[in-house]
C-alpha cells in the first residue's frame, strides 16, 4: 500500500516486531473515547476528533496536562489524569475484544520465529488488563509500559527498551502503531513503522499505512517474514 514516501516493501526479514497495544491490539479506543469525553463535558466543553488528537496516543500524565491547558486550569494536570485513570479503568472492566486479525499476526510471526512484543504508552495495569480481557497475554515474548521507562512516546524509550529486551537491533525490526504520537516514538527509536490508524482518516508519518491488520499486504508479508540468521 502507498505511504506518503511512495511504495516501500516491509522487511522481510526482521530482529523483532513490536506492537503498540490500545486501538491496534485490542478495541480500546471507544472505551477511552467515552472516558474522555466525560471529563470534558464535567468541565463544559464538548469533545470530538480535533480534541481526541489532543490525547491519543499519550500517557494519563500528558492527557492530564493537555487537559488542563484546554480547560485553561493550569495546575489540575495531576486530578484530570487520576480521573482519566478512574474512567478508563471502568471501561476497561467491561472488556476490550481483539482488533481483527491482531491475535493471527502474532500468533504467525512467533510460529515463524520472529520474537514478539508489545510497547504501550498506558500503565502496566492497564496493559495486562487489555492484554487479558482480548485472549492475547499469552502471545508476547516482552511487554513494555509506561512504568518501564523513564520517558513514555513520543520519546523511543519504549521501543528501544523492548528491543534490548527481545535482542534486536531497532534499525533492523518492525513497528506497528495507530496513532501520531506511537509513530513518532517508533521512528526516533529507527525502526520499520507500520501505521494502523485507529482513528479513521488520520495521516501517520509511517513507512507504510494500512487500514486494518488484516490488509491482504499485511497477510502476505507475515507468511513470508523471517528472523534473521546470526552469526556468531
């Protein structure tokens, strides 16, 4: 498919495939979504896709602050996350289901030796709980939260920490995202970025944008992918 760098072919050949987790991996974003939109409307202000694009893809921290700066309440960073955390912890309880094709791809990359892993901007908690409620904790070889690093995407922090973890080299693996924030992390750490928007019509800077994991280009190149052969 397309990017906006023309047609580039995804590696098929790779050290590591890491996957950011809400809105790629699992249906999480609707959850998010009506959590979000909750605390604008406490504070008066009506929520839709200009101020989803302020939130998605941070952390509780950053969607705190952003929020804050919105409502102009400098200071309530720290209260607008908690209550972030309370709401989408609720969503979270009544269940996150797979994204299409998400337990597939992973489940064939490790059939063909491809180590994977999982690089998310949420809490640890969080992270298990999405992982749980979709059927896939049993798929990943690492998995890394916003716990686990000093500075959360858009730094690469997250995925350079996976790849140490997985024994890959970051220029030579792949990322998939959904957001602009994941995609930005993705890149500064070097690696291949797969974008999957979880937003319809949003333009990712990846190397390649699908529409959903089960693209025809994405099936071909999992069959086909390969981990590479090391040497001493």
């Amino acid at each position: 498919m397309k990017s906006e760098r023309g047609r580039v072919r995804i590696p098929v050949e790779a050290d590591a495939v890491i996957f950011d987790c809400d809105g790629l991996l699992a249906e999480t974003e609707a959850g998010w979504t009506r959590a979000e939109t909750a605390i604008f409307r406490e504070h008066g202000y009506d929520f839709g896709p200009a101020q989803k694009q302020l939130l998605i893809g941070g952390t509780l921290a950053s969607g705190g602050e952003a929020m804050a700066a919105y409502f102009g309440t400098p200071g309530t960073g720290p209260v607008l996350a908690a209550r972030l955390a309370d709401l989408v912890w609720q969503e979270l309880a009544a269940g996150a289901p797979a994204m299409p094709g998400a337990r597939e791809i992973a489940e064939t990359l490790r059939h063909r030796g491809i180590p994977v892993g999982v690089a998310s901007n949420s809490p640890r908690r969080f992270v298990d709980a999405v992982l749980g409620s979709a059927g896939l904790e049993d798929l990943f070889d690492v998995v890394v939260s916003s716990d686990d690093v000093e500075n959360p995407k858009p730094a690469p922090d997250l995925y350079l920490a996976a790849c140490a973890q997985l024994a890959a080299e970051p220029a030579r693996s792949v990322a998939f995202e959904d957001s602009r924030t994941g995609v930005a992390s993705a890149r500064a750490a070097k690696t291949f970025v797969i974008g999957v928007p979880s937003m319809p019509g949003t333009a990712l800077d990846a190397d390649v944008t699908y529409d959903s994991l089960v693209h025809p280009e994405l099936m071909s190149w999992m069959a086909c992918c390969t981990t590479r052969v090391r040497h001493g």
